[in-house]
C-alpha cells in the first residue's frame, strides 16, 4: 500500500466522501488524523462528518476536536485491514483532544465506512483494500 496518504490517494479520499451519503448523528464532529513518518512526511488532515451533511476532508487538524496520531506503518496496518484491536495493543496509536466524542461517534464513523465503501464500488476507487471483481 505504498500510494497510502500520497496527494492522489487523498484525492480519491475526498471523492469517495463526495460521493457517499450523508451520515446522521447528533451533530458534525471534526476528527483528525497525524500520520508521522510516511515516505513524503507527516501527513496532517481533517474528517469533517455527521449532522446530515456530506463529509469532506480538509488539510491540517487544527480544528479538529479529537486527533489521532499515528506513525505510517500502524497507518498501511489499518488501511490494510488488520484488525484495530490489534494496532491498538502496540501502543503507537495517541488520541488528543475530546476523547468522548470520538467515543460517541463510533457509530456515525461505522456508518461513514459503510457509505465511504459503497462510494467506492460505485465508482471503482482504490482507497485501501477491496476485493476483486469477478
């Protein structure tokens, strides 16, 4: 998975959220994520999602609620499917910021995924794994 978080991949990020419906929740929340040591560098950006209102993607996180960082290979492991339980028993993984949001909005953020996913078989985009087609 070496295009993860390159310019082109973000880009296809910020169309499959384009493309996927709205998810409801009880308000908007703003999640950032800091991937450190990737092979361009950090790489710092905004979800902006919930409220009923499309998700988007912005540069930076400096007005993000709750960040997460993470150095690149814990990154590729996630985006590659490994299960989070396992990721986050290693201890790399750091969350700053308003943890009970990002508590409370796990289920919007399953939602998102599921959305996110269905976006991408719509439009054949390569964010992260997918299956073949037959």
């Amino acid at each position: 998975m070496e295009d993860l978080l390159t310019s082109a991949w973000l880009d296809e990020l910020r169309a499959a959220l384009a493309a996927a419906e709205p998810v409801e929740s009880p308000g908007r929340l703003a999640l950032g994520q800091v991937v450190t040591g990737g092979p361009d560098g950090d790489v710092a950006y905004t979800l902006l999602f919930g409220g009923g209102q499309p998700a988007s993607l912005v540069r930076g996180v400096e007005y993000a609620l709750v960040t997460v960082v993470e150095p690149y290979e814990t990154a590729t492991d996630i985006a590659s499917g490994t299960p989070a339980a396992g990721v986050l028993a290693n201890g790399k993984v750091k969350v700053r910021g308003d943890v009970r949001a990002l508590l409370d909005s796990q289920g919007a953020l399953a939602d998102l995924a599921e959305a996110v996913a269905r976006a991408r078989l719509a439009t054949n985009r390569g964010i992260g794994p997918q299956e073949e087609s037959p």
